[in-house]
C-alpha cells in the first residue's frame, strides 16, 4: 500500500464499551477525523466547505474489523484516495502501535452536494492526491 | 418537586464503558435530550432557533451523580424550569424504573444568545412554564 | 423482505452533527441498539453474555446511506437475520417515519468469541430467528 | 494556578453538534481523558484499576462553559488535585490555543469504589500529587 496520509491517535477509555474494548461506531470517527485533519493538512476546511454549501458525504462505508483495540492502545490510522466517477473512495486501514497489526480495513465511498445536488467540487480535484 | 416534563428512556449498550455502566458523559446527553424534547412539546424546535440565529447554550452545569444506570435499565428524565434574571435554570432528575432509585441530579444554567449576543428569547417566555 | 424485529426511534439533536444531520457514525450506534434490544426480545442479556465469557463481535459491515436523517425525525430500525456457517448475518435497514423513506441498508457480520476464541452460541442458535 | 499535569488536544469534527459547536458533554469526555492520561503518566492504569475491583467514580461535577471550541479548534486541558477527606477533587480547565481564552473550568468530586464500597486507594495516594 502506498499511503497518502497518516494520522497518530490513541485510546480514550470512553471510547470502549461494556465489553472493554474500543466500540465498533467509534472505529468510524476515527476514521472520519483522519479524513477530515487530510483535508486540513491540504488546506480544506470540512466546515467551511459547508458554510459554503459544499457538503462532502457518505454514501457507503464498508468496515472489517480485524483486531479491537482496547484501553491505552496507540494507533496509525491511514488512508489513500481514488477518484471513482463522481465519487472519492478513500481506502482507510487502522494499525495498532507498536506492532502495526492490522485493526481495521475501511473502504469509504463519498461524494459531494453542491447545495444539495450531487456535484463536483474543483477544490478536492484540485488540492487532493488521487492514486491510478 | 412539582416537574413540568418528563421522558422515559432506556440504557443503550453503547453508552455504557468498561466499568459496565453509563459513562458519566453520557448523563449530560439524557438531559440534554429531555430538554429538548420539552421545546418540543412546546411547539418550540431547538434545530429552528439555531437557524433562526437564536442559540439556547448551557453557561454551567451541576450533577450529582447518586446511582449509576447499566445495561438494561430504563429510567425517567423529569424537569422543572425557572427564570432567573436572563438565565433559564434547569432542574433535571433522572430516576431509574421501576423502583424510582434516584440517578442523578442537575442543575443547568441556560442562556440566550441572539446572533451570538445575551439576550432573551421571547418564544420560550411565553411557551414554557416557569416555577416561582 | 419479512422482517423479524423492528424498533422506533427519534433522533436526538446531540447526534446531529456541524452539517445538521445525525452524524455516520451514530446510525452504527442505532443498528446496534436494535440488534441487542431483539437479543433482550428473546431473552438474552449481551451485558450477560459477555459476564459469561461469550462476546458476539462485528467481523465486517457494510452500511450504504441513502437519506439523511435530521433534527426531530422518527424513524424505525428493521432487522432479519441468517445463519452463514459459523457467522451471524443481520440485514439491517432503517426507514423514516412517517413516509418511510430508506435512510440506510446495512449488512453486520458478527460471529461470538468464546473466551477469545472463534465458536459457536448454542443459546443464540437456539432463541433467534434465522431466515433461509 | 499551579497545574500537576496538562493534555494538548484537537476538536474533532464530530464533536460539534448541529449548532457547529463542540456539543457540552463532550467537554466530559475531554476532562475525563485528561484524568486517565494523568493516571497513567502516574503509571496507574483505570481499567486495570477496574479488573482490580477499583472504581475511581464521579460523585459530582460543576462545569462552567465560558468560551466554546469549534472545528479546527486546539486546546490545552489542565489539572491538579486535592484530597479533601474521602474525595479526589481535580479542578480542571481548559484553554483555546494559541491564545489561551478560557474555555471551561471544571471541578470534579471523585471518589473510590472497593468492590463496591466506598474506600480508600493506597495507590492513588502514593502516586498522585495533591496540592494543599
């Protein structure tokens, strides 16, 4: 895999539930902010993209959980892009810390409303990285 | 307590932690729910203020934490309201069902901001029952 | 589709997120409340399955997001279910109410962890419903 | 104020809520992080407390909301401690950066469970440092 992006997180014991390991809904905010500090870090703002009637969406998230992680954990969460048609497909894997196991595997279509219409929206086809 | 509202809910897995029970954060979310359900039942929508440029922020919060809620448990969120000066201060009690074991006890602190300046809210004056 | 079980639900202004829709990730937290409310439906504990060593997991899903839901909305959560070897396959879909409007479809493979290892639930064979 | 311990954090985008700002209880979770990672910079671990059949617990908490964080917002969360009787009191709050405008103050009444019990812990009292 040749990632474009790469984002260190840890842990927060309110992120595990009863079963004492991290719930399986948070796994997707991470993966959520990993986007979303990408598009930072290319200049993007989430929010501000929708203050200008831009909103970048989900259409389809597919997740599989390899290994839970769980209280004090560190973790690598990356992500690479491909433009699809109209969609961006960011590919997102999770790797615990130090050992780089793999915790999770993503695929995430998105796609973008211009004021509530599917579009295109030049700055992400502008200011992104997609792979072939 | 004389209370203008209540709301009866159940434990949802997720909220609880790896202690097994309701993480504390998760109390604020039940409040915060009650109360808006309590506009709600007024007429008064939380969502169309914000858009009307009218935002209700909590200025301070109290809770009394008394006995935790976990798996399974269904409980009821009361309230009463009073005005104070500009502040709308909450009185929020849930009770656990069905033996009525007291949770958690709040006192919220609400104020009005209109177009991001203190203000008052004449909607909720004359929509919502205060206590003396 | 026959469903075997299905839960009401509003959503809670607090799930919203800055574009004004309930955020991705808490539609995970509502299909996994109604998985385990069917649980609780056929007389199983998950918070007792899990005291007794025995942890259903999602392996992998697959959520594909089609209206969005919002501030006030109501909404039902539908499931069936089939046995696919030694996986549990819940078919999850979420409608709007009142015009019940496909707001996601999800497919949730979770299989149980017998104190860590692989295996199968003989009570979980034994109460749920599983279509052909 | 003379601070024990001090967490740099970011807002993530689905913590602000549908008024675009970090929703209230995820102020809790901030603060709640900031305690464990103060703990486990002691070399203390809560979970591993809990699996020990300690429970460090909130009795009580005050916050007071003074200026709210926002996407793209960074901040620092401070604390320190005081033993006052049977509770831990952590008085925390939290600064925007760069330009440290107050953000919340938080005091946080906790206090030991001992399978169950109300106790005390020798090992948060060797390790913590309480200020007078």
């Amino acid at each position: 895999m040749d990632y474009t992006f790469e984002l260190k997180m840890k842990v927060r014991d309110y992120e595990c539930d009863l079963q004492g390991i991290v719930n399986n809904a948070n796994y997707q905010h991470y993966i959520e902010h990993t986007r979303h500090e990408y598009l930072t870090s290319r200049g993007i703002s989430f929010a501000q993209m929708h203050a200008d009637g831009i909103d970048a969406v989900v259409a389809r998230i597919t997740m599989s959980y390899k290994t839970p992680l769980t209280s004090g954990d560190e973790f690598v969460s990356k992500l690479y892009l491909k433009r699809e048609g109209i969609k961006y497909v960011f590919y997102q894997d999770i790797f615990r810390l130090p050992d780089m196991k793999c915790v999770m595997k993503a695929v995430v279509d998105t796609v973008c409303l211009i004021n509530g219409r599917l579009g295109t929206c030049d700055e992400l086809d502008q200011k992104l990285t997609f792979q072939e």
